[in-house]
C-alpha cells in the first residue's frame, strides 16, 4: 500500500472512528498525524507540529470565551426576551424573530452550536406557550443560525476563507455569506409552509411571560447516552442537557449587560471595518469583562468549546501533513481527471452533505477544500460558485439530530414531544442531504 494511500485511509478511519466511538475527531487526527508524519513521512516533531494553526485556536477559544460570558451574564437572554416581548402576541411573527435572532451571534462571530444552545432553551419554552408546532420552531432556529455561518468574522468563515486562500485561490467572503444567507432564508420559508406557519394566523394568543430554562452544557464526543439526561451523539461535539434544570426568570437592562453588549459591538466593528484580528479582539473584549464585572462572569471559561477547538486544529493538522507530503495533490488530480470536473463537483459536494449529518461540518470543510484544489484549478469550475456549494451543502444538514445543532435542539424539547421532534427532524434533514447538494450545484456552479 502506497504512503499517499495510507493517508487516506487513515482520514477515513478518523472520521468513522470520531462518529462511531466516544473519542473527539480533532484528537485522533493529532495522533494520526504524529503517528503517519513519523511512520510513513519520515518527518521530526518539530515539522509535525508545523501544521498545527495558532491562529484558528486564538479565533475559536476568543469567540466561545466572549460569547461565554455574555451567555452567563445574561446578555444573550436579554436581547433575545426584548425581541420576543416586541412580538407581543402575534405568533405569526414568532418563528421568524426567532429565525433572525438566531443568525445574529453567528454572524457576529459565535458558533453555531454555541448560539443554539443560548436560544433553543427560549424558542422550545417560547413555541409551546403559542401553540407553534416545536419542529416549525426547532427548524427555524437551526436554519437561522445557519444563514450567518459564513458572516466574513465567523469561525466557519475563516476557515472556509483561510484554507481557500492558503491554497492560492482567490476568496468571495461577501458573496459566501449573502449566498449562504440567501438560501437559508429560502429554507425557512419552505419550513414555515411544511410545519403550519400559515395556520398560526387563524390563532389569537394571549401574551404570556416567557421563563428560560438554562441547560447545563456538558460536551460529548461519540455514542449517545440516556441516563437521566437526553443526549444526541455528532461523532465529535454534542451538548447534553438534563432532562429537568431549573428556571430562570428574564431580567431587564443592567449595566453589565449594556457593557457586554457594547463590546461585543465593539468587536464586530474592529474586525469588520478595521481589519483587526477577530481572536484577539475577542478575547481582550472578555478578558476585560471578566475584568470589570468578575462575578457575573463567572462559569464563562467553561462555556469555552474546547472539544470544537481541538476538532478544529487537530484535522488543520492532519490536513497540513497531506499537503506537505503531497497526498492532497494526487487526490485531487484523480478528481480534477473525471471525464467531467463540473460532474466531480457534485460528486463533492454530496460526499460532504452525508458525511457532515453526521460528523463536524468545520472538519468536512477543512478537509474537503484542499482536495478540491486541483479541480478547481483546470478552470472548468469556477472557484465562487464551488466554495458557496461545497459551504451550503455542508451546513445545512446540520438540522437532523445527529449534528451539534441539532443535539442541542433535541436536548431542550419537553419528554412528551421529543419523539415527533425527532423524527421531523430525521426527515428534513435526510431531505436536505438529497436537495442541497443538486440544488447548489444547479445554482452556483452550472451559473458560474
């Protein structure tokens, strides 16, 4: 067996092994690229650890320290609680303020898994007090947090960008984010049609007062578990919440939160008008929080997700050591080589819908890019289109209940509805893994 072939092979074991047993993807990936960089490369310690990128692990541990903090002091709870208060009873209106609200930490810069896991604890609670069906909810807190995945100062943005343009290919971050967004909102009106939006208008509710039920976070990699708790497996990051958690009731302004909310104002427009690195922004906003207000900032280090940043850069690394040794070349020549590039773009695209329902949908695209490389490179498929395609189809099957967003989902759904959540949520997103990739394909890569 060849050595390029044996690096394959063992990228395919990684992602099996992170799906199909409790162990974190990112720190398989470590050791596979210790074990194939000495064994089969020949490489030091010193060239191995080369790959690993210190500039994504200060973004990632920057971004989920912040938002830590602005979840524990309840800044998150208290923007989202004025929105829904502006809502009133129109519950027509409900699942799209929840939509909206739900794309606005991720396009701030949060991470999708992060910014769910502050809403759904709202929106579930929220959808049963109006009567709204918990999958029309469910679903379009998923989407909404999918449409501002690829805001130029998200995580995912960055790793989408930055590995595009490590290989020298030229990035459309606009384009990326509108188109993602654009289509996102596309989704949520077919989810509003399918799960009885337009019923909701017939329906006249009382307003109500909305208690948040704040789940304790536990980070779990692999098989699930049920033991008092209700838990989904991702394969590499899933959140567990406990079956009963106390409530909390909704404050009002306070100081802190006013602060906190500034600065996180402040970091957007840092990093998007001027240029300045989104990470370290991050984390000298919430150093400084936890600075000036240390008691409501407490527990926010723990909200940090460590397990995605060692996802993160662990497959960076592993990636890093196929391109130095060539293996990213000879693979994507052979796709580059069908009879068909534009063909090979789709058959991408649906390998990476599948395998991301299933497994991390940053480590599909960290891995995946680089290998479609040297097809775009023949020129027959142009670069906008592909990324935008290979992007959407890889994130949007992040709503069946296998995903990071879709666990958390799950895991605040009331015991008496959990079933008919679970299983609207294994047919959308079995359905996004059959549409999306053919979808975007027809739309982004045949038009460019």
């Amino acid at each position: 067996m060849s050595a390029h072939l044996i690096a394959i092979v063992t990228l395919l074991v990684i992602f099996a092994l992170g799906t199909l047993r409790p162990v974190n993807l990112g720190a398989l990936a470590l050791v596979a690229t210790f074990v194939v960089g000495k064994a089969i490369a020949g490489e030091d310690t010193r060239t191995i650890l080369s790959g690993f990128p210190p500039d994504l692990f200060v973004l990632l541990f920057g971004v989920t320290y912040l938002f830590g903090i602005a979840s524990v002091n309840g800044t998150i709870e208290w923007l989202v609680n004025s929105l829904a208060r502006l809502v009133g009873d129109r519950a027509t209106m409900i699942p799209w303020v929840m939509f909206f609200v739900a794309a606005i930490p991720t396009t701030a810069g949060a991470l999708g898994p992060a910014a769910v896991a502050m809403l759904a604890p709202i929106a579930l609670p929220l959808a049963k007090k109006y009567d709204i069906n918990l999958r029309l909810m469910g679903l379009m807190v998923m989407h909404g947090s999918c449409a501002g995945n690829f805001s130029p100062v998200s995580a995912l943005a960055v790793i989408v960008n930055g590995t595009v343009q490590r290989n020298g290919l030229p990035t459309f971050p606009l384009a990326l984010f509108a188109a993602n967004f654009g289509y996102n909102i596309v989704l949520g009106v077919a989810i509003y049609l399918a799960f009885g939006g337009l019923e909701l208008r017939s329906r006249k509710q009382g307003r109500t007062s909305v208690t948040v039920a704040v789940p304790k976070e536990e980070i779990v990699v692999g098989s699930s578990t049920r033991s008092g708790q209700r838990s989904k497996s991702i394969g590499e990051v899933s959140t567990t919440t406990p079956a009963e958690v106390q409530s909390q009731p909704s404050t009002g302004v306070s100081i802190v939160r006013v602060v906190t909310l500034t600065g996180l104002i402040a970091v957007a427009i840092g990093a998007l008008v001027f240029g300045f690195d989104l990470g370290m922004l991050s984390i000298a906003c919430a150093v400084s929080l936890h600075l000036l207000f240390p008691s409501t900032s407490k527990g926010a280090l723990s909200k940090v997700s460590w397990s995605t940043v060692v996802l993160i850069c662990g497959i960076v690394t592993y990636m890093t050591l196929l391109q130095r040794t060539g293996t990213i070349t000879i693979v994507g020549n052979s796709v580059a080589g069908l009879h068909s590039p534009v063909f090979g773009a789709l058959l991408i695209c649906a390998t990476a819908a599948l395998t991301s329902a299933f497994a991390s949908s940053a480590g599909i695209l960290g891995a995946l890019i680089p290998l479609s490389v040297p097809l775009l490179r023949t020129g027959e498929v142009g670069v906008a289109g592909f990324i935008i395609a290979l992007a959407i189809s890889t994130t949007v099957v992040d709503s069946t209940p296998f995903s990071n967003v879709g666990a958390v989902v799950l895991g605040n759904c009331p015991e008496t509805d959990y079933e008919g959540l679970y299983n609207g949520m294994i047919l959308w997103g079995f359905i996004m893994v059959l549409t999306a990739p053919v979808a975007t394909w027809l739309l982004f890569v045949l038009t460019t």
